[in-house]
C-alpha cells in the first residue's frame, strides 16, 4: 500500500514545476521556489501580518505573532508544511500552497510568503 502511495507522490511531484507566483498589486511575480519546487509550503492560514494578528488575537499563534519580525502588510503563512511530506505521507495540501522567504518558530510561522497560483 505504502509503495503504490510513494509512486503517485513522486509521479505528481514533478508537477509542482509548474508553479507560478501570484502577484500581488501588479508586481512583478517573485521567484522564491527553487528550481525543483522542493520548498513548496503547505500553510493552513495566509495573509498580512495585521490580519492574522486581529483574527488570532487570542489563542497561542496571536502571541507568537507579536514576536515575528515583519511589518504589518508582509504576508505570512502560518501552520505550514513542506508539500513534498504532505504528498510522502499521501497526503494532500488542504491549505494555500506559497513559497517563503523565512521560517520562524519551525515553520509555525513563515514570513514573507507568496501565494502560488497551483492546486496540489
């Protein structure tokens, strides 16, 4: 069972490839991926500092976003998870697939993130 779930994992990855960047107000798209896709995020909540702060205000992550190091419009990701250990375990992404530029708190949080315009 285990094998027949690591063959449509693999199989599926190279898929990631095909990413893009979404842009957000008609910037340019950023390349934040690798090459590969490997560091494709799987996060649970998306959005700008001040919004997941407000809509967390309390409960533990709230806390924690008094401790992150971003200015109020960055957009953050939090509860993420590399998609390729998603797509290991056979697992799929039930969150906002982005790529970021900084993972703090072990992935809790992740700073600086772009919203990709895939379904995995």
């Amino acid at each position: 069972m285990f094998s027949h779930v690591s063959a449509v994992a693999l199989l599926a990855f190279p898929l990631l490839a095909t990413a893009n960047a979404v842009t957000h107000g008609g910037g340019a798209p950023s390349d934040l991926c690798t090459t590969d896709r490997s560091d494709i995020q799987c996060c649970k909540q998306v959005g700008t500092a001040h919004t997941l702060a407000a809509n967390n205000a309390r409960t533990c992550i709230g806390s924690l976003l008094s401790f992150v190091t971003a200015p109020d419009t960055a957009i953050l990701g939090i509860g993420c998870t590399l998609a390729s250990v998603l797509f290991a375990a056979g697992n799929p992404c039930n969150g906002e697939p982005v790529c970021c530029v900084s993972n703090q708190f072990n992935g809790l949080v992740n700073v600086d993130c772009t919203p990709l315009d895939i379904y995995i």
